[in-house]
C-alpha cells in the first residue's frame, strides 16, 4: 500500500516530492524557521517557474561574498547574460582569507583569492570592486568570529555603490544559506536598500551551499556549462579536495531534473527573484522567525545578531 502511495505522490507531486527530498537531505541549521516562514508565506514562494528572461538585464550586480561564490551559484548565467552584452559588476565583500585554504595562512590565502578573482575578471572582462573585508572564522563549522555585518560601514558604502550603478538586477547569495557571511550580505543589501528611495529593481537569490527550497525562476545552462567548471579552474586554491565542483554539478543536474526535463542529461541554476519590496518584507519576516527561535537556540546567534 505504501508503495503505491509512494509510487502515485511522485507520479503526481514530483517537484514537491523532490523539493521536500532536498530539504531532509541537505539540513539547514535553522531548517524549523525556514519551515515556519515558508508555511505563513507560502503564496509568495510558490509563483510558477519561470525561464529566467535575460531580457532586460542591463546593469547588473553580483555580490558574491567571497571571491568564488558568484561562479559556483551562477556561473552559468553570468556567462549567458555577457552573451546578451549586459553590463556586469561584481561585488566581492570579502577577501575570503578564512575559507578553504587548505592550510594556506589567511594573509597569503587573500593575497592568492583576490589574485584568482582578478584573472577571472580579465578573461571575461568583468567589472569587479573588492571590499576586502575578512570573512568568519569558524571552529568544526560553527561560526565564531564574523566581520561582516550590517555595520553603518557597509551599509553605507552599498548606498555609494547602488547609486553610482544604478542596477536592474541584483543577484546576491540566498538568504537560506547557512553561510553566516552569505546571510549577512543579504542583512546589508535589505538595510541600503532602506535608504534609497528611487529606485526599483528585481532582487535575484542563487544557492551555493544550500538549496532554496522553492526556488521560482530556473535557467537552463546545459551549453554553457563546460566554460562553467572552466571559470571555477581559476579558483583553484579552493578545488583542492574536489568538494565544491562536487557541490556544483550536482546541484546543476539536480535542478535541472526537477524543473526543466527529467529525462535529459543537462544541467541548471536556480534561482528566487523578487520585486525590491517582496524580498525586503520576506528576508525581514524570515529574519524575525530567526530572531523568536534563536532565543532558545545559540547556533542562531550569528545570523541575528545586529552590528
Ligand atoms: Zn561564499
């Protein structure tokens, strides 16, 4: 009976199916409040899948950060959005010298991830601006010093920069990532976007550690891939142990099975894209449920702490 039950949900639930899958088996650190913010926001999530539309995608910014994020999140898409000659910048917000160095020491590991990231802006004639700022020291995964807040520094500076691009489009890491840093830029983005008035813009999250469990926008990098893991060579202090290539592929297959076609061998990046305001009241009304359950849970207190 259970077989047939099981047989008949995938039959017909196979994106829900596969989406609560992914959920169990990539845990989130704050897995309850993402299940709570989604259950009270559920119609804000669930919009049909789009094709991402590269039309009107002049002005964009990526904040990637760390040097490596905007590659392994949509390293596919930038390359489709240079093909449609949008103007691209990339914000690094960190220098990266804590992250996978492989027993590198952080002030040669920065040294060697600004280095890499710069090649990488040479090859694809990128726009690239780097604010240096250190990223978390972690113990066994746990965050115990960050650097990255929403500090009046960088809120400040991100007003300079919104002003100075103007962008259409800001692509910034998801804000159901469990990376303190990645949660932290979206901290950043939301506060100067609160003091900037005229401007709209679509907000677009991409994933790199963890998987957004709704997303609503997918595009289809099957082409483009092959140059993918061939921009991720040029971060190759981080690719010693194999993990994040890893990490890439196999969440490209994945979204691409579940979104665009199960039967074909291809590969996809997903995405959540919002208007300014959506992705404004939703990352504060996640950050609320954040702050009511990190009350009685300390491996919260990265996420919600101010400043
Ligand atoms: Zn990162």
């Amino acid at each position: 009976m259970n077989d047939i039950l099981k047989r008949l949900a995938f039959k017909y639930f196979p994106l829900t199916i596969n989406e609560i899958l992914l959920f169990i088996r990539y845990k989130y650190p704050f897995s309850k409040a993402i299940a709570h913010h989604l259950k009270s926001n559920y119609f804000y999530y669930y919009q049909k899948k789009n094709n991402f539309s590269l039309i009107n995608t002049d002005n964009v910014l990526i904040i990637a950060p760390h040097p490596d994020d905007e590659v392994i999140g949509m390293g596919g898409t930038i390359i489709k959005l240079l093909n449609y000659s949008s103007d691209v910048t990339i914000l690094y917000m960190t220098d990266g010298r804590n992250g996978g160095g492989h027993g590198i020491l952080p002030d040669k590991l920065k040294i060697i991830r600004r280095k890499e990231a710069i090649s990488l802006g040479k090859r694809y004639n990128l726009k690239q601006i780097f604010w240096n700022i250190p990223d978390v020291v972690k113990s066994q995964n746990f965050c115990i010093k960050k650097y990255l807040t929403n500090n009046n520094y960088s809120v400040l500076k991100m007003v300079k920069l919104l002003e100075m691009i103007h962008p259409k489009s800001i692509f910034i890491t998801s804000f159901f990532d469990f990376s303190v840093d990645h949660f932290s830029a979206n901290k950043i983005l939301c506060d100067a976007m609160d003091l900037i008035n005229l401007f709209s813009c679509n907000i677009i999250c991409y994933e790199i550690w963890n998987y957004i469990p709704i997303p609503n926008c997918v595009v289809n990098i099957t082409n483009e891939h092959k140059e993918k893991d061939e921009m991720l060579q040029f971060y190759s202090s981080q690719l010693k142990d194999g993990k994040l290539m890893n990490l890439m592929n196999d969440r490209n297959k994945t979204r691409h099975q579940l979104y665009l076609n199960g039967n074909i061998y291809g590969f996809s990046e997903a995405f959540l894209k919002f208007s300014k305001q959506s992705y404004i009241d939703l990352f504060r009304k996640f950050l609320d449920v954040l702050i009511k359950t990190g009350k009685t849970n300390p491996k919260l207190h990265p996420y919600i702490t101010y400043k």
